[in-house]
C-alpha cells in the first residue's frame, strides 16, 4: 500500500513539473547583456589555473 503511494505521488510530482515547464514562458530565452561591466576577482596568484581560467573568459 505505501509503495502505491509513493509511485502516485512521483507521478502526479513529475506531472506538475512537466506541465510547469511545458507553459513557461518561451519570452525569456532571449540573449542577456550585462548594463554595467562585469568585474571578475579571482583570489588566486598570477598564471595559475584559475588565473589563465578566468583570463580566457574575460577575452570571450
């Protein structure tokens, strides 16, 4: 008997979300660009891993 709740209730969860996400609004898919510069900060020393890491996303 539990074990037959528990799939119910997974099935109506997976419904909802399914359902949630299938009427979402589709406007919100467009490009998002910063209004100010985006400053990184990296806590770590020069030429390092996350150094080089974050240099090559700020050329992007």
């Amino acid at each position: 008997m539990r074990n037959f709740g528990t799939k119910i209730l997974s099935l109506g969860v997976t419904l909802g979300l399914g359902l949630g996400f299938a009427v979402a609004p589709v406007g919100s898919a467009h490009a998002w660009e910063p209004k100010k510069p985006v400053e990184f900060v990296v806590m770590a020393g020069k030429g390092g891993g996350a150094d080089k890491a974050v240099r090559f996303i700020q050329s992007i």
